[in-house]
C-alpha cells in the first residue's frame, strides 16, 4: 500500500474465480477505463484448484463510476461473466468489532490500546463475556460490557441472546480474545468468516485445552499461537497468522504461559489489522493473505 | 527458576568478581552450610577480562543467617575477602518503577497493562513526561502524572525536580518508555545502571533520531529494537535485549514505524522483566543475562 | 510462482518506470493480446520517487510472438513509449556464475552442494581465489579453479586477469563467497548489479573488518549477515537479504563465528536463488524483492 | 564455555539425580578439592519429578585426579552415594559418527562440508545407505559407502549387518540425514539415545510420511523441522533442537520442500554439534540442553 492511500477515498476489491486468461488485464483494464489509479495490487493463482485470486486498491478521485453503483457496475461487467466471488470495500468504512473475552486480560488490554490510540481504523462498540472480572476495564474506557454466563443448560438460549446485541450493534466482526468457549456451528452460521479467535499453540499442534502444558510434557523447543477463523471444527478453521518464541528446558508451564501470552497478544492483533485492512480471502480451509 | 521459587520467599545474590578456582564451590558451599536449598544458579566467566559473574537464588525457609544480617555475614565470610561486587535481593522486596513518557502511547498501555494485571511484581507510584498528551490514561488508572516540560532554558532546573519526585517517591529504577528526550550526564550519574531506554532500532544501527526514516533510506530487509540502560554516552548504553522484523520494499516508512512499535513494546517489557527478576549484571558495557 | 512455471518455456519480464496510469493495465494487456496465460505478477510503486516496477512471468506456449522478436516488440509496443528500463528472461536460459573465494570454505561448500544436487539452474564453470587453500575442493569437482593472488603492488594487472577470465568464461555474475578482498570501481563497473557479496554482520552496523569482534565489543544479544550488490562504496551497496540469530553474553567470538557461518551460507544462497529466479530490482541504493 | 576450553585438556560430567540440597556445592567441591578450575557450569532442577541435571566442565591442568581414575574416583565420591546417573568425557576423545542417508543430498553435503573443513571434532568412518544414489559423493571423501537395500521381506537380517558395521567401526552415534526408512526397536535398543533423526516438520505436528505435503493442505504460515533421538515410538523421541521459516499463500509444496531442506540442514547440524559436544541430557522423553 502507498502511503497516500489511507489519506484519500480508496476502492478495494478482493476477488476470487475460476482461473482463465487474461483476468488481470481485464481487471485493471475496468478500472483503468474508468480513470482509476491503482494503489496496490497482488494476485495469486492456486494452480491445483485452478482459482485466481485478487486484491486490487485504487483511488476514488476522478474515478468514473459514482461509488453508490460500483458494485453493481463491476458485477455487470466482469463479476457476473467471469463468474466471480467479489468483496467491494471503500477506505471511508469503519468497521464495528466485537470483543468476546473470558478472564484473561492480555489480549484485551492489547486491543483496547490499540483502539484507544487510533492505530487502528476501527469502532468497537461492544464487549462480551461469560465472566464479570473484566468488566471495569471496559467500563474505564466506556465500553459497553455484556455478562452472558453460559453454562451447558443454557448455552442455546445465551448465544442468542449474544446474536441479538451483535445485530443490534450492527457488529460487522467478532474477535475472541481467549475466550475459552466454545461457540457453537449456529452461531458460527451467523458470522461466516468473519469471527477471529487465538489459539495458544502452533496449530496443527496442540489443539484443545491446555496446550502449554501438553508442550511442556513433549519437550518441545518452540512454543506458537496461531489465529484463525471460527469454523465448526474446533482449532481447524482457516490459519490468519502464526508466530512463534524459543523456549528451553528450563521453562516451566508457568514461563511458557508468560511468554506465549506476548505472542498471542501479537499473533492476534495482526490477525485484526489484516482484516481490517482487507487483506484476507478465504478459499476452502485455507487463507490468501495479500500483506 | 523452579515454579515454587516465587512462592516461598527466597534470596538471589549477583555477583561479579576477579576469577579464581572454587568459586562457585565457596558460594554454593556458604548456601548449603546455613541449611539453604538452590533454587536456581548460572555463573558466567569472562576470559578476556578475567571477571566472574554469578547469580544464586535459593529458598530461605530453614536458612541459618537471619535475613537482617545476610548481606553482612556474606560479605565478611566470602564477598570482602574474594573482591566481589555483590547485591542481595529478597524475593518479598517490591521494586518502585517510574514511567517517563512523551506523546507516544504504545509502550505506556503495555507496561500499564502488564501493572494492573498482576504480571508484574512491581509498583508505579509516578509518570512523568515532556507533554500533558498523555495524562488522562494515568489518570483514569490513579497514578500520579507529572508534567515538566523541557527545552534548552530550563533543562537543569527541570531535571532537578524531576530527581526531586523521584526521591521523594522512593523510585528505584525509571524507563524511559518512548521519553523522546536526552536526559543530561548528571541525572544518569544519580541511577547509574538504572535508568532503561528503548531505541526504536537495532542499534548500533541508526542511532540517533528518525531510525525509521533512515533505516527505509538504506533498504535493510530487517528492523529491530533495542532496549539498553542509559549511559552518558548517547545510544551506546549496555544493551539489554533486541529483537528484529522482517521488512521488505512494500513497506513504507508508517509501516516501519507500525510495525516497529509492536517490537518497540515486547523488547522493552522483556527487558524490564530482567531488570524486575533481577536477572541482569552489568560489567563494563555490556550486560550478562541470566534469564 | 505457480508449480507449472518450471516445466513450460516462459517468459519473465522486469520493469521500472516512471509511475502513470494504468501501466498494469498495459502490460497485462500486451500479454493478453497475443495469447499468453500469466504465470505470476507483483507490482510496487515507490510513491517518494515516483517509480513504477513491475515482474511478471508468463507461459510461452502458445504466445503469439516468438521469442527472438519478444524483446524488440514489447519495446515498441510499450517499452518505449512508456520510458521502461525492462530486462526479459527465458526459463531455459541458464545463467552463468563466478565464484570468488578466499580460504574459508563454508560458502563455497553450500553452493557447490546446490549446483551439484540439481536444487539451482546454473552453471558454474569458474571458481577464482586469492588463495590456493580450496583448489582440491574444486578438482574434485572438475571446475576450473584460478589462484590469482593479489597484493597492493599488483592490483590493477591481477583484476585484469580476472575480467577476461569472467569473459572467456562468459559470466553472467560473480559471487563473492567470502572473498576477503576488496574489489577496484573499475572492476564493478563491468558488473553493475551482477556481483554479490556476503558480508558477515547486519549492516550498516559492523561494516569492514572483523565485525564479529566488534559485535562482542558492543554487547550486542543478535548478529547478523547481510547479502547485498557490490558497489564501488564499500559494504554499502543495495541489501538483497538479511537474516540474524540469537547471541548472549556467554557466546565468545568463536562462538560468534561459528553461529555466523551458519546465517552467512544461507542469506547468501538465498540471494543467489532470488537473482537467479530473476526476482531483483535494483533502484538507487535499494532492491525490490519479488520473492 | 570459554575460549580456552578446547585448547587444553579438559573434563566433561553429564549428572542426573534425584535432588537434594547441596548438590552443585558437592560436585564443585569435589573438583576444587582435587585442584581443578572449572571452565563451565550449568545445572537444572526438574521440580516435578524432582530431578537434579548438571552438566559441568574442568580444566584438567594440575588436577590430581589421573584421567584414568577420575569415573571410578567420582563414583566412589558422589556418583553411587548421591544415585547418580553420569557420563564423563575429555576433550581428546574424537566421538565415531556414521551417517544414514537415502536419495536426498542436502543434509548430507551440509554434514560433509563441515567433517572436511574441520569444522567439527568428529570422525565420519561410514555411511550406510538403503540406495546407491550417493556413493559417488562418497567415494570422492574416501569414506566407506555401504548400500544395503531394504524391504519388508528382509528387514531383520540388513539391520543385522547394519549392527556388524557399525560395531565393527566403532561408532559412537548414528546420524539418520533423511533416511526415510522405519529402524525397528531391537536396532534403537542397540543405540539408547544415540541416534538422532531430522523430521521434516514442527513435531508433534505432521509426524509421518509428507509433512510439507499435509502442511499445505492445512494452510499453515509457518513449517518447522524437528531433529530428535530415535525411540521406538515413530517421530515421538526427546526434541533435541527445532526451528521454524515463514511461509505463504503463495508457497507451493515444491516452495516448502525448498524452504525445508534449509532448515533441516541446519536443525540437524546443531543437534549433531550439541551431541558432539556432550550438551545433551535425555529425561523421560525429554531432552536438557545445556547449550
């Protein structure tokens, strides 16, 4: 991305078809019609699927299609025929996110700072747990904090409780900041990748419960977090980002816990920011990540 | 550090002295003889220089020398006649830090985060900064904010008053988390070994000002960050710990700085942990870490 | 690049320009028009200097120009007019490589186990050196091994020897695998961007000698090795890769050499994969990396 | 360690015992008492099983204990009475490695380079392979090169001529360089903790056949290699040393196959040297490295 691109009214488009020749060229041939000026463009062909994927970013000023009829001016032009899959995005658009958080305070604290301090383009209009202890931390920040206990006799009816303020609030994403739930495939249904949560090992490794000790019983010599999209299969949905720290013999479980906790934090906030910034497709079980 | 280390209530004394055969016999030797169980141990020799370090931690439940007269019966029995330079420490000792800060806010929320919940060991009676930006996060969270502003007319009387608070409060040792300002030759002589900055660079890389605008200049495919005590001598403090990113020619130099910031914050919470866990000996210009 | 890429004959093509309108549309036009399928595409604007690059590759088969016109006809057509700098390569081109070595030989093993395993497409049909030390490693091998010792006296006749021998030989680049020497302008400017050198720390810190020892002095807790083109300002031409590793205190500058070699193998052969794979760019002082 | 260490003569003991206090004041005593200067100390305190790792290295300069002595005086000493498991070394004792290999080179040539250019204090007396393919690579070295084929029908007796080799040479340790073959617990009961392995994956996921394969498919963003002791359990033996790369949308399995191979060399090249170096401690299922 150039620098001015955050500066002044930018298109996005994420796109993913059927590969054939000569996509590219009619893309930015659209736009260059038009009188766009590309900002940003990567391209990636899955060559065993045959699935050309797109991301291209151009400034608005002296664009030739009003913005209103864009999306429908694209779509009649090359969406429809090329038989695409397209995302329209405007650089003008905040996004609204949502918080589910459980006792854990590091990943909170980390996104709240980020919010608070306009790094990131984002309204964060609403906070969710299934605990109480957090909720002075939102309230410090005039946050609104919404305690849904959820236990096994209630979870159906407290999840819909948790749909009904997520559209109420007009939530476009959801981020689990270690929310030690498991949420279930309806609500899943609801927010089709577009819900984020960090998981405290390097995936596929370690799924499930307890990850820090089960490194610690293998002995491993790295520790990882990885953060991904919610899918109804638990730890298994499409990777965003992983990273990973050098640990010893001489960790103990709580020192891998100190240590992964700066990697989460990490790992998750840059999950958000690529998907705040557009730059995530999700093709079958895997992510395109234009970065 | 074995997990009941932080438990109990333990010692840990650093040592630095002339190398000699036996020494880590002696002071283990003085440990065992008192009744003391090792917690943890690392020594170090610096054969150029011929300096021995050494840090020993071990649990006081049963230890024969009350902790009153500790630092005296080592010394008489071992640190005077073997030349060390020792400090003792007790595991119940909470270490006074203070903040000073500028009009960046990323170094700030982390420490502060890692303060209110609980992760670190440590008390924050003070911020001080050059600029009012950012009292109202001290503020909501109770902690005395001082604003002294600083240019060249007034820089001495400032910084006096500043040593003022800092006394006053009891500070043992200050981070300089993002300060901005170059703090005179006499303040540092007041905390020698005590004062921790972060340089937004991997120094000796870029010392100096605008590290990101000049590390884009140069085209380098990695940045990192430093964080050192400070010396007289301006960046070239004994550095405390680094760590690096990769960048590439995309990024331009707001991505540098985004992405800098993020490394910014985790190498110098890293480095105040060493500083807390009193896991950092300084000889000459350069640090041993025991971590 | 996608895994058919390697088996069909292809094109690759680098450009830089100044930055207008509608030059990916343009160039993917050109593609398109005559039948070809895009294998890969990246593009970057430097938005400060206003400059357009570009590296797109495509499948041949099938491609309405031959081959032997392409270079001249996209000059027409586009090269031209648009003021381009554009370099075009075919994949069963294979490039022709110098090595320059000095005594040590761990560069020189790396890349000779590559060239003989089949893992790079190149030829390496000369291996130079000041010293006689690895002539057996390249017997063994049958390559043509040059001992051309140079001192101050005969500096001048000694690179002559060596530029008609890199003639004869019809070299494409030369790689200086820890050549030790510093090479004259005049020999550079036969090779601009086509020399590629390994230096052993992260530059800019720790240029010229012993940097390894340096590194120790200063305390530092990473070292480093950077790839980078030879200019006639030393150890300051344009960076192709970095990469770094982990030191402490207890690391003695043997241990700084030895975890060195390491980086310096492998941030080398990493920069001769990405110019083989014509992935470089070379503009002012820096590179853009399609990788 | 210290420079001068391998210069001089010196001992090496590898401890394990259950703890008790005053251990490393014992062990330190023992070699103070006999005049020995200690080069290197670390220890390790597993305080779940209560187990108690030293590994601790003297100059044996005017220690007056005769080398050939020193395991029976030891033991005498401290070894049976504290029930300790330990192992001592000198430093003149050249350690008898034979390699495994199949149809791949890389880890081969890397282990090669640094047999031949002294890099390590080890002896190469043998490679067995289950192919002919690299015999020429080493034939050129003049080290013996023994094809024995293996399948399913004739398992048992090819591994007993394995055994009769390796005895015959007097290896000390067996390096599996991607071996690809399955060895069977009576060949492993033969080397306890000596053989090591490189998996072409972050272990523990991805064990088995095609890890780059599997970690496409799962779109991870970063893939590992794990080198580990051979155990009867397939790819489940102590984690010696592993170690990560950066991956993408954009990397085919060819690209992670590329990008592995790097990082196998070089994971299993450290193991080998912490191995050679007598750094390594086996408990349970986990390795202490005392690196």
């Amino acid at each position: 991305m150039t620098e001015g691109a955050s500066k002044k009214k930018a298109a996005t488009l994420l796109i993913s078809c059927p590969d054939s020749k000569g996509l590219v060229a009619q893309v930015t041939g659209f736009i260059q019609r038009h009188g766009g000026n590309v900002l940003g463009l990567e391209q990636h062909v899955d060559s065993r699927d045959g699935v050309f994927f797109m991301r291209i970013e151009w400034d608005l000023d002296g664009f030739g299609v009003p913005t209103e009829r864009l999306n429908e001016e694209f779509g009649a032009e090359l969406g429809t025929p090329l038989q695409m899959d397209w995302r329209l995005h405007f650089s003008d658009e905040v996004p609204r996110m949502a918080l589910f958080v459980s006792k854990q305070s590091h990943c909170l604290y980390d996104i709240l700072a980020r919010c608070q301090s306009g790094e990131w383009n984002v309204e964060l209009p609403l906070i969710v747990s299934n605990h109480p202890n957090l909720e002075p931390v939102a309230r410090n920040l005039g946050i609104d904090y919404h305690c849904i206990p959820i236990d096994r006799s209630n979870k159906r009816e407290q999840e819909q409780k948790q749909i009904e303020l997520l559209r109420e609030k007009n939530i476009d994403f959801i981020v689990l900041a270690r929310y030690m739930q498991i949420v279930s495939g309806e609500f899943i249904d609801e927010f089709p990748d577009r819900i984020i949560n960090i998981h405290h090992s390097f995936l596929p490794a370690f799924p499930g419960a307890r990850p820090y000790h089960s490194a610690h019983d293998r002995g491993v010599k790295i520790i990882g977090a990885t953060s991904h999209y919610v899918t109804a299969d638990l730890d298994a949905g499409p990777i965003i980002e992983q990273d990973v720290v050098h640990v010893s013999h001489s960790d103990s479980v709580r020192d891998l816990v100190r240590k992964g906790r700066d990697l989460e934090k990490v790992v998750l906030s840059r999950a958000i920011w690529l998907h705040l910034n557009r730059k995530l497709l999700v093709w079958r079980n895997r992510t395109v990540v234009f970065a």
